[in-house]
C-alpha cells in the first residue's frame, strides 16, 4: 500500500517507520541537532515550500510533509492515497 504524503509524493507504507508533529518534534535539542545532521548529510526530503507540519521517517530517508500527522494517519488507517477525499484545514 502507498501513502500519499504532499504535492505529488508517495511512500510505500512498508517503508515508513515513524510519523512524528514537526514542531514538536523540534522541541527538544537533541532532535534538533538530529534533523539538521540529517539535513547536512542530504537524507531529508523537502516536498513543499509550505509549512511543515509532519517528519516521517522511512527505511530509506526522511521526508518533512506539509501535511499533518492527523490526516496521514487517517490516510493509512483508511487505505486511501487520493489526496482529494482529506483535505487540509
């Protein structure tokens, strides 16, 4: 199963690890340091130029999504990967 994730990109579900809020996951320093090490070794994906809102984390690389962990979440639990049918408030 895929999991669409912003603008036009989609992960395959057996390849995410984790789905964390973006602001709070910057909380705290050391996953600060975390997500910027990650920038400087150029494992991040950025999908938009909107606000992030979710950090995943996948077996092969970490993805920051305008899209909210919520609506990721319902994304999966209902299989769906049309993007039209959960819409961002």
């Amino acid at each position: 199963m895929y999991l669409h994730v912003g603008e036009s990109e989609i992960l395959r579900t057996d390849d995410i690890v984790a789905i964390f809020d973006h602001e709070k996951l910057l909380g705290s320093r050391e996953n600060t340091l975390l997500v910027e090490s990650l920038r400087q070794s150029r494992k991040i994906t950025v999908i938009s130029e909107k606000r992030p809102k979710s950090i995943i984390f996948t077996t092969k690389e970490v993805v920051i999504s305008p899209i909210s962990v919520l609506t990721l979440t319902r994304r999966l639990e209902s299989g769906s990967i049309d993007s039209a049918s959960d819409t961002e408030a």
